[in-house]
C-alpha cells in the first residue's frame, strides 16, 4: 500500500519516512502523517479500521490541542 501511494507521486519521498534514533538508541522508520492516513484508508484489517475510526474522531472533535505520535513496524529495518 505504501509503495502504490508513492507511485501517485503526489507526496515527495523525502517527506514520508525517515529513518531515526529514538530515546532508547534503537533506529526505526518514522513515517509521515501524509502516508499513514492513506495507507489507513487502503488496507482492510482491524488495526487500520481502529486507526480510522480514531481519526474521524479527532478530526470532527473540537478539541485539536494534544499531538501524536505512532510507530509501525513494517519488518523491514533501516527501508523507508
């Protein structure tokens, strides 16, 4: 699902992911908000239908003030 919302070119491949240290040394990929709500919205499964309902959530609440942050793994260590 990533790889087909980076083919549509309509987000640049070095907004999407970065591969980062986090605070317990260990690296992972980071990716944007721009590609997991599309990728959310591609897959089917209980994980992504969750995350889904959680946004729609946040975004008709009125109280936008708290920021998140989500990690994914996808297997695939030090590829964005």
């Amino acid at each position: 699902a990533i790889k087909a919302v980076r083919k549509s070119d309509v987000l640049n491949d070095y907004e999407l992911c970065r591969y980062m240290q986090l605070e317990n040394g260990l690296y992972a990929d980071v990716y944007a908000l721009e590609i997991i709500i599309p990728v959310a919205f591609r897959l089917n499964t209980y994980n992504t239908h969750l995350f889904r309902t959680w946004l729609v959530g946040k975004a008709l609440s009125k109280d936008n003030r708290q920021a998140y942050v989500m990690f994914i793994q996808n297997g695939k260590v030090g590829y964005c």
